[in-house]
C-alpha cells in the first residue's frame, strides 16, 4: 500500500462521490463553497478531483491555482485537489457540439475517476449542455442561494401577495428531469440541498418567508436545505492566495494577525455546512 493511503480514511466509496455546485444564477458563491468543500475534505484525507464546465471564467481553478502559486512563493505544502477544465464545444453543427461535450465529460470523469475519492464539479451560471450532464451525474447536487426572493424565482413560482409557491421554477424543473434521467440510467437518485448563503444574523420578516417556502418546497420538489456561509469580508480576501477557512489557523489568519471571532463562527458555519451536507462516505461528523 502506498505511504499516502495509510492516512485515508475508512468508508471510500467503490467509484468517485459527485458533487455538483449547480444554480443558473451568477453571484451565489458557487466556486467558494466548491473550494471550502474541496479542501475541507483533503482535510479529512479524502483524495478530490475538480471539474471546471466554466472554462470561461474557471473560477474555481483560478482559486486553486492561486494556492499553488501562494505554496510555491512561500515554499509550503498545501493538500492540492487534481482539477481539470471542460470547455464546451466550438463544433458548428448542434448534435457534433452534443456529442463533442458529452466525449469530453466522460472522459474528464474516467481521467479522475481510479485516482480520486470525490469529484466536485463547478458549473456556469446558465443553462449548458455540460451543465445538464453534471446535474444528471450528481450524486449530491448543491444549489447556493443568496436568501432572497431573487434567488428564489429559480427555484419556485411565489405568489408576490400570499408568498405561496404556485409551482416549480425553470432550474427545479431542469434538476426534475435530470432526476428521471438518472433514475432511468442506472437506478440512481441525486440528493439535492440547496445551501442559503450570505443569510443575515438578524431576524427578519424576509428571512422567515424565505425559510417558509423552502420549507414548503422541501415537501414538494424533495430538495433539502441548509446554512452555508455567512457575507463575510474574509471570503474575498482568501481568493488571491487560494486560501479557504480550513487554512486559516496553520497560517495564523490573513496575514498573520491570528484569527478573528469572525473567523471562528465561519469556520463553525464551514464545518455545519460539509455535515449538513451528509455525504454517505463521511463516517463520522467533524465537530
């Protein structure tokens, strides 16, 4: 066995866990939850593997990109996900384009697939072919949300007096589908958990709509939803150097200063987040 496989976990599962970070909507947090998922659990020992699908914006890999360049420039030694960048077709004709993305898809997760534990997968905000192979691939699909009604209209219909859900939106009928077509492939079901980010500490008649419809949506589409991470400034400061939440205590915080009570709760709101999460092969819950 080799030397970096005695410190990995029990409970692997036979293939690659899929986790998908997945909404039509920019500017939820997308690629920063994917990062702090990510090293969260080469923490725990588990190998990762990323896919990127926005080749455009490759915000996830320019976040692990900017980690090896701050390892290298400071001579540390950082847990590094395998990560790789499917770009969508330039094929003229649409069915080429479709075949084209789906051989590159399928060929990212074999490359990934005998060397990694979990494959988190970056997708675009809009709806692309790639898009709807991950969806449809996911064993566990999280779906960011900033805790707004904006937000919201991806998911549901709302009556704007009642605030009653008259019926699935355009991405819950996208993520419906992609459940049948798993279920018809290989028998197989997606969890779904949408993550409210950016929610606000203080109470707000805002904020006890927004819980009562996806409470509401829970019973009627199967989706789950939890806390994810809080608006708070150190979350743009850590971009530049790839650094997420789980660093924070061996670096003495950003830039040295130590960590900051805000820096605590976030670390408490990432590690209720990845439990939340439940993923089948995590064992045990960190605390």
């Amino acid at each position: 066995m080799p030397d970096s496989d005695l410190n990995r976990p029990d409970g692997i599962p036979d293939r690659p866990h899929l986790i998908v970070l997945g909404n039509e909507k920019g500017g939820s947090g997308k690629s920063t939850t994917a990062m702090h998922i990510v090293v969260s659990l080469l923490a725990e020992g588990y190998r990762v593997g990323t896919i990127d699908l926005d080749a455009r914006q490759k915000s996830l890999t320019r976040y692990i990109e900017n980690r090896r360049r701050y390892c290298n420039e400071n001579s540390l030694s950082m847990s590094m996900p395998q990560e790789l960048v499917v770009p969508k077709s330039e094929l003229r004709t649409s069915d080429e384009a479709e075949a084209d993305e789906k051989h590159r898809f399928e060929q990212a997760y074999v490359t990934l697939a005998g060397a990694v534990d979990v494959v988190v997968i970056d997708c675009p905000g809009s709806d692309t072919l790639l898009s709807r192979l991950a969806h449809t691939a996911a064993d566990t699909l999280v779906t960011p949300v900033n805790d707004s009604f904006v937000d919201l209209d991806l998911l549901a219909r709302i009556d704007p007096k009642t605030y009653a859900v008259q019926g699935p939106s355009l991405y819950a009928e996208m993520v419906w589908k992609a459940r049948q077509r798993r279920a018809v492939a290989d028998g197989g079901s997606i969890d779904w958990v949408v993550l409210r980010n950016r929610v606000g500490t203080l109470h707000a008649k805002n904020k006890e709509r927004v819980e009562a419809v996806l409470s509401e949506l829970s019973k009627r589409i199967g989706v789950r939803y939890v806390s994810g991470l809080g608006e708070r400034v150190v979350y743009r400061e850590m971009f530049l150097r790839g650094l997420t939440l789980i660093d924070l205590k061996k670096e003495g915080g950003v830039d040295g200063k130590g960590l900051s009570l805000s820096h605590v709760a976030a670390r408490q709101e990432l590690r209720a987040l990845v439990n939340a999460l439940d993923l089948p092969f995590r064992r045990t819950k960190v605390a």
